[in-house]
C-alpha cells in the first residue's frame, strides 16, 4: 500500500490551516484577549477559507438557499447564537 499523493496534499492543507486558525488564537490570547474572542477569531480563519468547510458547503434550504447557523458557549454559561442566516459573511 503506497501513500496516495492528493490525499496527502489535501491533509498537509488541512494541518497548514488549523496551525494558521491556532496561531491567529495565540495571537489573540497574548495580547489579553479572552479565551472565547480567541476560539472566536479561531474559527473566523477557518471560516474564511473554503477548505475547511466552516461556512462554506452548507446544504441548500428547501427554497435553495444557503442558510448558516452558529453558537457560543462560555463555561460561565454566557452564550449567543444565531440561526438561518443568509448572505454574505
């Protein structure tokens, strides 16, 4: 069994944008953020590239339209959360 190439190259892809989603929390955290504005800013970088499938490929609504949703959650117990979003980011 030899190493399959593209799949490969599509998980050094993946481990290339998850250290980029860690590192711009990292980034966040030393300058004082918060640990939630820090998973937050997290997952706006995986949410801004198509690879990771975070806010892009969401299934089609019964109309046809892309419709999104996210939370979250401190360990306080504050939260927020939006539902059926449409549109841009």
């Amino acid at each position: 069994m030899g190493r399959n190439p593209a799949r490969y190259d599509v998980l050094s892809d993946f481990c290339f944008y998850f250290y980029r989603a860690c590192r711009a929390a990292i980034v966040f955290l030393k300058n004082g953020g918060s640990a939630t504005d820090g998973v937050e800013m997290a997952l706006k970088s995986l949410e801004d590239n198509e690879i990771t499938n975070s806010g892009y490929g969401s299934n089609l609504s019964i109309d046809g339209t892309v419709e999104c949703d996210a939370s979250i959650m401190e360990d306080s117990g504050r939260s927020g959360a939006v539902g059926a979003v449409w549109g841009n980011n």
